[in-house]
C-alpha cells in the first residue's frame, strides 16, 4: 500500500521504519516544524531517506482545510493514513481522503479516556488496567471504529514515563505494524465504540490543573502526583513557593523520622528522609517522593529538601577540564541543533527529550574520558554551567556519595574504630520504631560496649516493605547479574579493607579470639562473598526434550529465578560469618534480605551495614535488624511479604521457625540447627595429628562451633595415652584476654551460656562420667570456662546425647572388633550435622564415612569447611546446605517455559 505518515516523535519515528520494513511505500511524512532549528526525529529519518517531507505549522484556520496544505497532502495519493502519536488536528478532508481512511493511536481502552492526556487520566483515576487502541478517524473525538487494541496491568507505581516505555511505546509500535497489515490483507475489523463507561477527559497539561489538594486518601495523592509526573507536574506550596513532585511511591511500615515540613492544606507535615519525602493521605497511607522541582526549573532530590542554598561554589578548571567544558558544549549543540549556548542555556527548555538525556550521557562517556553520569545527573543539572560543574566533579571524583551516622567511637586493640549501633531499614541508620535499646556487653569482662536499637514488629514491616520495593521496583531488581557480582566483589574489598575494625569488634562482642576473628570470622566471610559473587551470571537453566505433536515442534526450558525477599536469621558464635554464608548465596540469585543477628552480638552485622552503603548497593536490598528472636525473629517467620527464610540456631527454635513458615504462607525454609557429631579415633592413626585435630574439633572457638566434635569414640589400644595427651596440650593452652595475639582461649559468649555449661558438667559428673580436667569457671573476671575433658561416658548418659555447645571434650573407648556396634552408638542421636575418622587405613576410613549419618565426613582433619564445600546436615541437625553451588538452590526458584511453534 502507499502510506502517508502524520504524526511525529521517536514513536512515529519507529512505525514509519515498520511501514517500510514490511514492504510498504511511504508517499509523504508530514509532521511539524523544525524547533530552534531541529527537525523532529521523524522528519530527519525521513529526509535520510529520500521520502518527502512537509512540515506544516497548521492544517487548518478557522475550522477550514487550508488549501495549499490540502493540494500538497493529495499529490501524494496515498492509500491509508497512519497517524502516530499526532498532535496536530487533521480536517476530515484529509483523514477521509485515502479508501482506507485514517487510522489513529491512542493511549488507553477507548472508550475509556478520550481526548490528548489519556495517559495521565489511566494514572490519575488509579486504573488497574491501562493500554492502547488503533481506530479509524472521526470528528476528533477519538469516537471512531476500532481495529485492534492491547491491555496491560498498570502496577501501582508506574509514572506516565514507566508505563510509556514499559508497554505503550514498544508494544504501540508493534501493534500500528499490524494493523497496516491487517488493512493491506483485507482482514482488518471496525468494531463501533460502545458508549458504556466512555469518559472524555480534559487536556491535562497547564501547570496550574495541578495543583495538589491534600484532602484525599494517599492513594489518591499517589495517583494524582504520578499521574503528572513529568508534565505538567503535580505541585504545592511549600515554604510560601510552589514546588513540583516526581517520583511517587506508596511506603508502608511505621511513621519514619526525619525533618519535619509543614504543608498548608495538608493534616499531617511531611518528613524529609535520607531518601526522599514522605507525604501522608486523610486516612494515614503514606506516600514517598523522589525528586522536587522549584519554579525557576531547578531540580533537587527531595532528600536534600530544607538544607539550604544547594548552590556550590564554582570549581575551578583545569586546561584539561576547560577542553572537556569544550567537548561538552559541543555535544549539547549537535543534540540541540544549534551553536547558541551559554552559561543559562537550559537543556530541556531548548528541545532536549528523554531520548536526547540518553544520548549526552554516552556522548559524555565517549568524549570526556570515560565519565559515567545517569540519567537523574542530567535531570538535577539542567543549564550548562551546572551540567559542566557535574561532570567536572565526576570526573575527580568530587561527587562521591558521602554517607554519614550518628557513630559509636572507640579506641581499643590500638585503633581508633567506629561503628553504628541503630537499625539498618532501606540504607539508613534508624532508631527503634519505639525507641528502645539494649545494652550489648564485652564477654571479656562484662563491660557494657554500648546501647544498640531494639527492633519491633512495626520495624520488621518497614524493612520488608523496603526490601520488598528494592526487589520488585528498584534497581537491584532490574541490575544485570553480573553487575550485581561487581557490587558484590566491591562490598568483599571494603570487608577487607575494614577488617581489622570488624575482627576487634567480633572479639569485644562474642569473645572470639582476635587471631582466630581475622583469619575465620571475618577472612572466610570475606571468601563467601567473592565466591558467590563469581555465581551471579552463571545462574543457568536447561533446555529439555518433550514429547512433540506433530506437526508442530515444542521447546521446553527452565529458568532459574530468585524467590523475592528472604528473611535470615543467624547465631552468635561465628556472627559476620553465618550472616556472609546465607547473606552472600541470596544476594547472589537476586533476592532482597532482612537478617537479624543475634539480639546478644549484633555489632559486625552493623558494621557490615555501613560498608553495604559504601559499596553503592541500592536502598533496600539489605536491611539488618538487631532485637528478639521472640519479636524480630518471629514477625520474619509470620510475615506474608517474606517468601524464603533461613536460619542458624538450636533445634528446638528451628522446629517453631518451620511450623510458622508453614502456617504463615507457607513459605520456602532452610535450618542449620544442633550437633553432635561424632569424632571415631582408631589406633593406626597419627596420634600427633589425631590430638591437635581432635582439640580443634572440640575447643576451636572456645567451643562455640556448630560441627565441634560433641563425642569422642577412641579405641581402646590408645585410649589412655590420647587422654594424657590432649590434658598436656590443654595445659599449654593461654586463657585470657581475646584481644593478646598468645591467647589461645577465650571467654564464653555470654553469662547465661556460661551458667548452662557449668550445669552441664555438674550433670555429667552425676550421671557417672570421669571428670578429667576442667568443668568449672576460671578465676578470673569475665565468661571464661576451663576446657574440660570428661571420659568414661555411656551412651545413656545425658552428655552422650546433648550438645554442650561450648570447650567440654566428651570422650567414650570403643574396641576395634565391634566397629560397627560403634557406629551404631555414633549414630543413635537425632543428630546429623558432622563426624570424623581418623585412621590410616582407607577401606577403614571409607567404610565410617559411609555408615557415618551425617551432613559432613572429615577423614584425618577436621573443621575445614571451605566456601566452595556445600554444608548442612541431616535429621534434626536440619535441612538445607550453605556454601557451594548447592546453596544457590535455596535462593532460587525454577520456572519452566514451553513454546510451541
């Protein structure tokens, strides 16, 4: 068909491509005049191309065709108007002219929202679905026969921009495509506009229709805002000025803190928060706004809202960036069409469009050694002299974010170290929704190191809800895989670069050894990360072979998904390593996280916290709550938002995690629960090798250690001489200050754990057990417990069965002719999480480690778990693996796709 074009825009731009990719002639574009001297993009194509052009300022003067206009449109004889995004009004001699008429795209489900600004009436009305209609022209009033039409789902925050880009342009253009083909075959319907639920709705884009009235519900006013955001811009007065809003989402959670502002018409002041404004609707949903633009077009984020003039003073340019201020300017020329540019001239005032916002970005990059800007750099520095002030300060590195807390200062383990101490909710630093705290205490000596915030069930909510928003709306939802290991990679370095700091706080606050903090605690979380940042873009799914029925052909494959917010809750024996074993594998996948450490060591997650906004991870990806299991811990297992939640700790906690996993929403859970793991020493071991293993196995990390050796079967033939041996190394052993690098013991987590462990001893002792060595506190201030060393057990003895879950060595002989009668006492426990063989017969070793019911077999080591070695445990031990690519499954989902063709 020969095909006259009408219209304008990229969008009309992209369709009169389509037209002639499929084989149609285009006999005329006709669009508007150049601006400022720049032909619109569909003009320049066209041009390009050889196709005449017209660019007509007016079709018609008072209701009449002019014309000349009307002459030069049929010259060019064309079958069918296509008519894309036009704004202008086209007479009905025109539109009637071709046999096949005219066919117009409109954006919405006519007959719903008639008229020029139907997408911002689909925002504003709140409607749940939105879309696009291809129908012949009329009168104009957008009341013609319809051809074809698209529905999409309008999520609660899409903006007239997000939704635009998301649906109506790419699947807009699509859809004009085949309606001129529809119309060339012959095939095309005209089904009549029903006048059932028609509305014909104002234009929508003088500034002052958009003055907000506060009297509404939030959603309303979310509505409302997002729905002229960005033209003409939602807007109120503030401050005895008129300020615009863009950027609304609806929040939910507790009332946050921050600066509060008075709004004239508006109940409740709104608050400035460190990621925007939070405004609140007459029935108290809450509503948060990005960015604020003042009437002389300056644009700041809303955050920076009431901190005063943020005019800075001028940077002074070197030769080089002199030349860059060059290169600049002669980018926004050949974007804008001309050389007239000065210190004043404003970027979108002189024709700039979001097309042209991405194209000065790259030309920047390009051109100006690499310099990264984004697209809302563009948008808060609209006029040259500021663009070229943004770039400068880019490029030396000036425009750093610079994230500052209320910080807690130390000087200990000579260093200055500081660290928060408040609630980590959606990149801030928060007080308690009721502003509550605990005291967390030094095992050393019992000193209180600080106050830190205790989360609620309200604090729970708002994190989910950020966490929530980051995955579903945010730009860690959208970031390309790799991108997110590039992150992760980045947060490894700065655990790296702080790890002094966090190794000294892991000593003050759980009491492991300072050595043993920087070389486990803080070096494998340091490992995990790297290691599961390497996984981020080799998350694969498979292709798989159905059955067919022909004659058709089918392709079925697999994609592997993250779940969406996960909750993770983990123990205080190893604090920064259990939250970088489950933490690392989730982030990895894709999943956005609440964790909450234990109530009693919260300071490295803290730590970790700050370092999470350094590394430049998006607001509400991690979010760290210190508090209760009773409170934070169950409000994360009952939450309906929460989709995957893992945890470390004791059997009996994991048992009621599950069952509220199970009744809340059912959802997905992984337990790394209790031990007590069997370590089998036979006579043809190495004994050197046989007791420094076996003392790491029990005492390593005073014996707070989840696979620690919890019973000893040594064989009869060396049981005597292994005993003598482990007391002699016992006492060359330092107990003492965890921060003196010779100290090889150190106290107990906390009081209550010590006082459990004493009563342990005294119940072995009367149930019959030897007490070799230890069972009693050491003389000295602070939670330090004597290693202890107890013989002779029987498998009915409560210390044979119950994990002490601190420096208590349980030993028992067994005779090398019943081999398996010990096995079978090793694995008579509900147990599952480790053992170990040491022997150096292999068929010896091999056949334990296959009889041996446990998660994890060490032969002739023990303890050495490695990032890359799935981890977890069998029976009441749990379910589930950390570490390996088998903790990837735990994150993720599969959905399987088939396609038949």
């Amino acid at each position: 068909m020969k095909i006259a074009v009408i219209g304008q825009s990229q969008f009309g731009e992209e369709v009169y491509k389509l037209i002639r990719s499929n084989g149609h002639e285009v006999v005329g574009v006709f669009t508007i005049p150049d601006v400022n001297g720049k032909p619109d993009q569909l003009a320049a194509t066209a041009e390009k191309d050889g196709v005449r052009v017209f660019k007509f300022p007016r079709w018609r003067v008072k209701g009449q065709a002019i014309p000349e206009v009307l002459e030069a449109y049929r010259e060019t004889k064309p079958d069918l108007n296509v008519m894309p995004f036009c704004s202008q009004f086209i007479p009905s001699e025109v539109t009637d002219h071709p046999q096949h008429g005219s066919i117009v795209y409109h954006p919405s489900i006519l007959p719903r929202h008639r008229g020029a600004s139907a997408i911002n009436w689909t925002l504003m009305c709140g409607d749940n679905y939105g879309g696009f209609s291809i129908f012949y022209a009329d009168d104009g009033l957008d009341t013609g026969p319809v051809l074809l039409q698209r529905e999409v789902y309008v999520d609660p925050n899409d903006t007239v921009d997000t939704l635009y880009n998301r649906f109506l342009y790419p699947e807009g253009i699509k859809a004009m495509g085949e309606a001129v083909q529809m119309i060339a075959d012959g095939k095309a319907p005209k089904v009549t506009q029903p006048e059932e639920g028609a509305t014909y709705d104002a234009i929508w884009k003088k500034k002052e229709v958009a003055e907000i009235k506060w009297d509404q519900t939030g959603e309303m006013l979310h509505n409302f805002i997002r729905g002229n955001d960005m033209i003409p811009g939602a807007w109120a007065t503030i401050d005895g000025q008129k300020v615009s809003m863009f950027g609304s989402r609806l929040i939910k959670g507790g009332r946050p803190k921050g600066r509060v502002v008075s709004i004239p018409g508006c109940a409740v002041p709104a608050i400035v928060t460190k990621d925007g404004m939070v405004f609140t609707g007459n029935d108290g949903q809450m509503l948060k706004v990005k960015t604020l633009q003042f009437e002389d077009g300056r644009m700041i984020q809303a955050q920076k809202y009431g901190l005063g003039d943020d005019a800075e003073e001028k940077i002074e340019m070197t030769p080089e960036e002199v030349g860059m201020a060059g290169a600049i300017k002669d980018i926004w020329g050949g974007i804008l069409s001309t050389t007239k540019i000065d210190g004043d001239s404003d970027f979108f005032k002189m024709g700039g469009g979001s097309m042209d916002v991405a194209r000065l970005v790259e030309e920047v990059k390009q051109k100006c050694n690499g310099i990264a800007l984004s697209n809302e750099d563009v948008y808060m520095a609209t006029t040259y002299d500021a663009f070229v002030q943004k770039v400068i300060k880019k490029g030396r590195g000036l425009d750093d974010f610079v994230f500052e807390y209320d910080a807690v200062k130390m000087h200990i383990n000579d260093m200055d170290i500081e660290f928060p101490n408040q609630l980590f909710i959606n990149n801030d630093f928060v007080d308690a929704e009721d502003g509550k705290t605990f005291d967390t205490i030094n095992p050393t000596d019992e000193s209180v190191i600080c106050k830190v915030a205790k989360g609620t069930a309200a604090d729970v909510d708002t994190a989910v809800a950020a966490a929530k928003e980051a995955f579903e709306e945010g730009e860690w939802g959208k970031m390309n895989a790799r991108d997110r290991g590039t992150l992760m990679f980045k947060l490894a370095d700065l655990m790296e670069e702080h790890k002094e700091e966090l190794a000294t706080l892991e000593t003050i606050d759980s009491g492991a050894v300072y050595t043993l903090a920087i070389k486990t605690h803080i070096g494998m979380s340091i490992d995990t990360f790297r290691y599961f940042a390497g996984w981020c873009d080799k998350i694969q799914g498979l292709t798989i072979p159905i059955n067919n029925a022909r004659p058709n052909k089918n392709l079925t494959y697999t994609k592997r998904e993250p779940v969406g917010v996960c909750g993770i809750v983990v123990p205080w024996n190893y604090p920064l390593m259990m939250l970088a074993w489950k933490m690392a594998s989730c982030l990895a996948a894709g999943n956005t996280v609440v964790l909450k450490p234990a109530q009693v060591t919260p300071l490295t997650a803290l730590k970790f916290a700050e370092l999470v906004v350094r590394a430049g991870f998006p607001p509400g990806v991690i979010n760290i709550l210190p508090g209760s299991g009773s409170v934070v811990g169950q409000r994360m297992a009952d939450h309906p938002d929460i989709r995957k939640l893992g945890f470390t700790g004791s059997t009996p906690i994991g048992k009621t995690i599950m069952k509220s996993c199970a009744v809340s929403n059912l959802k997905k859970c992984s337990l790394e629960l209790g031990g007590k793991s069997p370590l089998v020493i036979f006579a043809d071991c190495n004994m050197d090798t046989a007791v420094k293993q076996a003392l790491g196995a029990v005492f390593f990390n005073k014996g707070e250690n989840c696979i620690a050796a919890g019973r000893l079967y040594v064989e009869d033939k060396i049981h005597d001489e292994f005993i003598d041996r482990v007391i002699t190394d016992i006492k060359k052993m330092k107990i003492g200050d965890p921060l003196d690098r010779s100290t090889a013991h150190g106290p107990q987590n906390h009081r209550s754990h010590l006082e459990k462990l004493l009563e342990y001893c005294e119940i072995g002792q009367r149930d019959g057990a030897t007490l070799v060595y230890g069972g009693k506190q050491v003389d000295r201030p602070g939670l330090f417990m004597e290693p202890t060393v107890f013989t002779n057990v029987k498998d009915d003895n409560m210390i044979a069965k119950e994990e002490s879950f601190g420096p208590v060595m349980v030993v028992s002989k067994f005779n090398a002719s019943d081999i398996d009668g010990m096995l079978r006492s090793a694995n008579a426990t509900e147990y599952g999480l480790a053992s170990g063989v040491f022997t150096n017969d292999i068929s010896k070793a091999l056949y334990c480690s296959d009889k041996l019911n446990a998660g994890t077999v060490f032969i002739n080591t023990y303890n050495k778990t490695d990032v890359a070695a799935p981890f977890g445990g069998f029976k009441q031990s749990g379910f589930g693996k950390d570490l390996g690519m088998e903790a990837m499954n735990e994150y993720l989902k599969t959905k399987t796709v088939t396609v038949e063709y």
